[in-house]
C-alpha cells in the first residue's frame, strides 16, 4: 500500500539567508527554529508563525 505525505504549506521563497540584528530569513521572515520545525509542528502552530510574517517582513524592509 502506497502511504501519502500531505504537503504542507511553507513561506519559503529559496532566499534562505538570515538577518543577523533580528534572526529572521530575509526570503520568508521565520527564525531558524521556525524553519527547522516546520514540516513536524501542528498547523495551530504554523498559522501562529504565518500570522507574524508580514510583521516581520515589513520590519526587515525597513
């Protein structure tokens, strides 16, 4: 029997380089952890983290 991944949605836009003052990827806008975790955590997680991106991503613009 063939078992299916689900696929889980992520921000990741392939520019994985970190801001060194804030900790967050300059492509997506999560930390490391956030990254490192992100196909093993709960989706009530994972729309925790997605709801700060634009936050984050606006910050990093400035």
């Amino acid at each position: 029997m063939i078992e299916y991944v689900p696929i889980v949605e992520s921000p990741c836009v392939s520019i994985c380089v970190m801001d060194a003052g804030t900790g967050w990827c300059i492509g997506c806008g999560r930390t490391i952890d956030e990254i490192g975790r992100w196909g093993e955590t709960d989706q009530a997680d994972r729309d925790a983290v997605m709801d700060q991106l634009q936050a984050r991503m606006e910050q990093l613009e400035r």
